[in-house]
C-alpha cells in the first residue's frame, strides 16, 4: 500500500510539475521560429581589426550603385510632406542588388563570400517613418526580365516580397520583433522576423529586421490565397485599412466606407493590381460588404445569419488582445489587416508594432483604458456577449503565458542578450538620437536618453498596463449589455 501511495505522489508531482511549465511557457504550434531562441551558436573569431564589422547576425549589403532610392518625403515651406521623391524614369523603385553573408558556424564579415541573391527593385516604405533618417525599404526580388524572383530570405520561406524594418523610433530595437513573435505563438499567422545588420552603398546602417509582408504565398509560406484573372474567380484575398494613398486600382468602397463608419480607406493587399479584373473587384468588395453589413444589422449575432457565419472568432480575440496589452491604438484604423483564407472565414493578421509600448510620437497612450473596441468591426463585435465572454477568458488563459510578466521580461531580456555588440554597433551609428536635439516623442520627457532607460521604460508600460488589464478586463462586458430594442428588430425564425 504504501507504495501505491508513493507512486501516487510522484504522479501528483509530475503533473504540478507540468502544469507549471505549461504556464510560463508559449504553447508551440509547430511553426514557429523564434530566433533569439533557436538560432544555432556561431564561433566567434578573433583574427582581425576591431574596426571590422564581426557579427553573429547575418550582414545584408544593399547596393545602388549610387542612385538614390526614392521615396522620401517632399517638404513645402511648413515643412508638410506634398509627394515622395521618385526615380529618374518616374516610377516609385529602381534597381539594386542585394547580397548575404550568413555563415552556417561562424561569425560574419564583410570580407566574407556573399550570397549573391541577384537583383532587387527598392523603395523607401511606411509612413510618419518616411521622415526618419533610418529608413525603411520595402524590396521584390527579380529576374532579369524583371519578373518576380521568388528567394529564400534569411532562413525564411521563399517569396519575392520583403519589408526591411529600421528601428529608429523605437529606442528599445525589439517592440516589432517581440510582437510579431509573441502573436505568431497565439494566431494562426503572424509574419515572420529575422534580425541582420545592413550595409547600403558600403556604409553601415545599423540593425534591421527582415519581415513577410501580408500576402499570399505558395506551399504553407504567408497566407493561402489565390485568385483566377482569367476565369474572375478567387479562394481568398487580403485587405488593408490605412491612409488611402494608394492607388485608386488598390482601393475598394464597401460597406463601412460608402457609409463612412471606416475613417480610414480600405485597400486590396492580395490579389494586387497585376492579378485584378473589374469584376474580380466588384465581386471581393460586394463580398466584404455583405460582411460588414451583416455585422452592422440587428441580426449580428444571430445564429443562422449572424457576423459568427463570416469570421474565425478566435483570430478576432487574439489580435484585440495582442494590441490592447501593448497600447498599439493604430490597430483597427490603420495598417489593419483582415483576409480571407481557403476556409471560407475571415481573419486578423498584425501589422506594424513601431510605436506600442506607449511609442507614439504625439503623445503618450494611458495605461488605463481600452480603445480597440470601439474601432470599426470591434465596437460591433463587442455588442455579442460570446464574442466579449471570449475576450475574457481568452485574457486569463494567456496570463499564465505568453502575457505573463515573466515571460515577456525574459523574452526582453534574452532578446537583447541575443543581440548583444549589435545593440552597440547600432548606436554607434544612431547614438546621437538620444539627445534632447533630437527629440522624436513629445512631451520631450517621454524620449530615453540611454538604451538601458528605453528598456526600462518599455518594461514599466507593460507592468503597469498589465495591471490595469488584469483589474478592468471584466468590465469588458458592458459593451455586450442587453439591448430593450433589438429583439423587436431583428429576425426571428
């Protein structure tokens, strides 16, 4: 008996044992690289200069041969952006190429053999970041004829599409990588991140981040979506809402736009131009307006006609969450992207976490209050009582994971020791940005003067908005109250 009653111990003890790893760590969908975490160990070497570049990270050289890429922002006499600069044939790219030295065991330098990986068309990308003098790139990989050139990037699946992240604004160097990594362990897609440090023209410019961009891919990469210029049929597509200046072939009208409850534009990210047909058009927007409007009916949560019939529940919830915890209010306005997939539903994807974490150039975001949920879809989402039951639940069950502190801390803290001289390369180069002359974030008291106090900051914001989520997340549930009219409105067989 006694020992029935010793093994029923161990077993007590293996499964408290279990259960405590499983609420510090991330679940593992399989997918997932996190690069801080499982890149391999490189042999560092000691055999030249301290002046040559020496890195662990991979070192991608970008050249131009001279040309200025275009666009940069043009200014008026008040200093407000008219128009992006442009190449000299008119076009909004021009040619380069592009090169990696990613040695599989040991560090990397300069002088190293590259990975010739041919040629590139390169412009300057995103928004407010056009006025940084860090910029960001966005690059297609072509052929000769100037066909795409599907590659493989930096250990990611092969696509010809790539973002090019410079954090300039962000002081701690890791708010987008963080994010996109956390919310790739708790959605079904979350673009992924590489780190590399680049050298554009022969000089060195610092720490970037390689990112997917939002759409379609083949073989598992991104998303699957597909569509038939030929036949005017499609399996999936992806929408973006943002500032509108885009072309009017990328712009669609549904809904929420005709009856101007979106504030901001929607905009066909996949299929692009080169795959649309007017009918193809049509059809994708009067599509999502059927969405839109159903949502925005009194029968938004009704089982048989209701919003639950058009969207992945879950993906809604996570990217809310993700968002709301680290005050990343552009979400659900701007760079929101929703798609939908071969399955038939719609999904949330994140985009652009530049300025989370209380980031935000104009003025500081409170760490008591939620925003998300009176943005567009969400004010109405939040009306379904299930949707916001959801909500909650889902909040208490990734506390005791990838939200909790001690999680997050370490994911900072390993990142950086990841990163390591490459923090300090980086600043050798954008040092000088700590000082008060060049203040991006206003009041001037918001901007860290050192990178241990931008760290330190970031970490302050999240004890303290995980604080007040963890006391108000509740009151949620008031935007779900039961409504006296609708059931007089709505339909009822």
């Amino acid at each position: 008996m006694k020992y029935k009653i010793a093994g029923l111990l161990v077993l007590a003890l293996v499964l408290i044992a279990v259960t405590l790893i499983s609420r510090t760590m991330p679940e593992d969908n399989g997918t997932r690289y996190i690069e801080h975490i499982m890149a391999e160990e490189k042999v560092p070497c000691s055999n030249h200069t301290s002046s040559e570049l020496c890195s662990h990270l991979p070192i991608v050289k970008i050249n131009t041969n001279g040309t200025e890429i275009p666009g940069k922002p043009i200014y008026d006499e008040n200093f407000a952006i008219t128009g992006y600069t442009l190449a000299a044939d008119g076009t909004t790219t021009i040619k380069a190429t592009l090169d990696v030295v990613d040695n599989e065991k040991e560090y990397n330098h300069l002088t190293d053999i590259p990975q010739n990986m041919g040629d590139i068309m390169i412009r300057v990308r995103g928004h407010s970041s056009r006025r940084f003098e860090k910029a960001n790139y966005f690059i297609r990989f072509i052929n000769a004829d100037g066909t795409n050139n599907a590659q493989e990037f930096l250990g990611m699946d092969a696509h010809h599409e790539w973002a090019l992240h410079g954090p300039f604004l962000d002081k701690s160097l890791i708010r987008n990588y963080m994010c996109y990594n956390i919310a790739g362990e708790i959605m079904e897609y979350s673009p992924n991140v590489r780190f590399f440090e680049l050298i554009l023209n022969g000089e060195y410019r610092g720490l970037y981040l390689a990112l997917e961009t939002v759409t379609s891919g083949k073989e598992g990469a991104r998303l699957s979506l597909e569509v038939n210029k030929k036949d005017n049929t499609f399996s999936g597509y992806a929408l973006r809402l943002d500032w509108g200046d885009t072309e009017e072939e990328n712009k669609i009208y549904p809904f929420t736009n005709y009856t101007t409850r979106a504030k901001n534009q929607h905009e066909l990210v996949y299929p692009g131009t080169r795959n649309m047909t007017s009918e193809l058009k049509e059809a994708i927007k009067n599509e999502f307006s059927l969405f839109e409007k159903t949502l925005y009916s009194y029968d938004y949560n009704n089982q048989k006609y209701g919003y639950k019939n058009y969207i992945d529940m879950d993906s809604f919830v996570d990217y809310f969450l993700i968002n709301e915890l680290t005050c990343n209010y552009d979400a659900g306005n701007l760079s929101t992207y929703i798609y939908k997939d071969i399955d038939g539903k719609y999904k949330m994807c994140v985009w652009d976490f530049n300025s989370a974490f209380d980031a935000y150039q104009e003025s500081a975001m409170p760490t008591d209050d939620f925003m998300l949920n009176s943005k567009l879809w969400f004010q109405m989402l939040f009306m379904d009582k299930d949707f916001t039951d959801r909500v909650v639940e889902r909040y208490y069950e990734l506390r005791e994971t990838v939200f909790s502190e001690e999680y997050l801390f370490g994911f900072i803290d390993d990142t950086i020791e990841y990163l390591g001289p490459a923090i300090d390369r980086n600043y050798g180069k954008w040092g000088y940005t700590f000082s008060a002359e060049y203040d991006l974030m206003h009041p001037a008291d918001r901007n860290p003067r050192t990178y241990n106090e931008a760290i330190t900051r970031m970490k302050a914001f999240l004890t303290e908005r995980i604080a007040f989520m963890d006391e108000n997340i509740e009151s949620l549930r008031q935007n779900s109250a039961e409504s006296k009219t609708k059931k007089y409105n709505e339909v009822s067989d």
